[in-house]
C-alpha cells in the first residue's frame, strides 16, 4: 500500500525525482513569504535556514490538508556565510557566477515530513560544490546559451544541463544537489508505513 504524498512545492525538479522513484505525488505549493519567513534569521546557518523553510512549507501546506502526509522542501547555497538567492535577472546571474567562480560552495537541501502540522522527520542532505575559475566572456556567453533557465536556480546553473561544465570537482549527492535529499525521504517514507519497503 503506498500513501499519496502531498509535495509542499512548485518545483518541478522535485516532483519529477518523486514521481521517477514511483511515489504518488499531488504538488500543493505552499504560500509562504520565504525572505519575510529569513529576514530575522540573521546568524542562522544555511543549513538550518533551509531546514526552518522547508518546516514552514510543510506547516502551511499541512493546515490545509488535514491528515495528509506533507513534505516541505527548501534549498539555500552558501559560500561562507554569504547565503544566495535564485537571481533576479540575467544580471543576477552574472554577479552569482562572477561570486562562484574559482570557489566552492554548499549546497544544503532540507526534507521535512508532517501531518497535521506535527513535524514528523527533518533532514538536510549537504553537497559541495567546486566552481572552475571562470572567464567573464565565457560567462556572457554561457548565460546567452542557457537563457532564463539560469533563473530557476539559487546558484544561477542547472546541474542536469550545461551547467555541469561549471564545475571541477562535486561532492555530495546528485538528488540534493537538484534539490531534494531524495534517498533519505525514501527511507523515512519506508520507515513511517508510507510506501512499500
């Protein structure tokens, strides 16, 4: 018996990886003010910024859909201390991957699971990632190539698509990289009955 998951997200990285691992997936983004929810957050790690994101998303969704088995998400990119956010415009994207470039910088993906606005499990799944030192023109001409797809993402790249070619060197899991601790969520849905396993 497998339990129809309720996505607390619009993004379609994430329902993709869920629906591939065969789950029963209804996407139900969540109406959350994500800078207003970081704002006072100041001196929070990433990690944890990502992780009190992900539980107001799942808080929201799952005020909405009682008795539903919720999972909220969220992702931050840090370099240091500096925490990025998916850039505005194409110039945003420029300044990311001027920032990124030569550095490496984390990727932190938060899973949290509720129901009835009882937070059941938490994760955040960490990769590191090498940015190769970058040309400015080579910038130019690679966010030209990719268009606004450059705007889906915090780090102003896609992973799955050219934007591997970004990089020299990647730690960490591929499905937290995109977005999702997907293995993790897996486990924890075998564990709570949820799914088959």
């Amino acid at each position: 018996m497998t339990e129809k998951i309720i996505l607390a997200s619009g993004s379609p990285f994430r329902k993709a990886m869920l629906l591939n691992a065969g789950l029963d997936i209804e996407a139900v983004p969540a109406d959350v003010d994500e800078r207003a929810l970081e704002a006072p957050l100041e001196g929070v790690s990433p990690e944890d910024v990502a992780a009190i994101l992900a539980e107001a998303k799942a808080t929201e969704v799952s005020e909405r859909k009682p008795g539903a088995l919720v999972l909220g998400c969220d992702q931050t990119l840090s370099l240091g201390d500096e925490v990025f956010h998916k850039p505005a415009d194409m110039e945003g994207a420029r300044r990311h991957l001027l920032a990124l470039s030569g550095k490496t910088h984390q990727l932190n993906s938060a899973g949290v699971l509720m129901r009835d606005g009882e937070v059941l499990w938490r994760h955040v799944g960490i990769a590191s990632l090498t940015m190769r030192k970058l040309d400015p023109a080579f910038i130019g001409r690679h966010l030209a190539r990719v268009g606004m797809k450059a705007l889906a993402s915090v780090g102003a790249y896609q992973i799955e698509g050219e934007g591997i070619q970004l990089f020299e060197k990647i730690e960490g899991d591929y499905f937290t990289i995109v977005g999702l601790p997907l293995l993790p969520v897996l486990a924890e849905l075998r564990a709570l009955g949820a799914i088959d396993g």
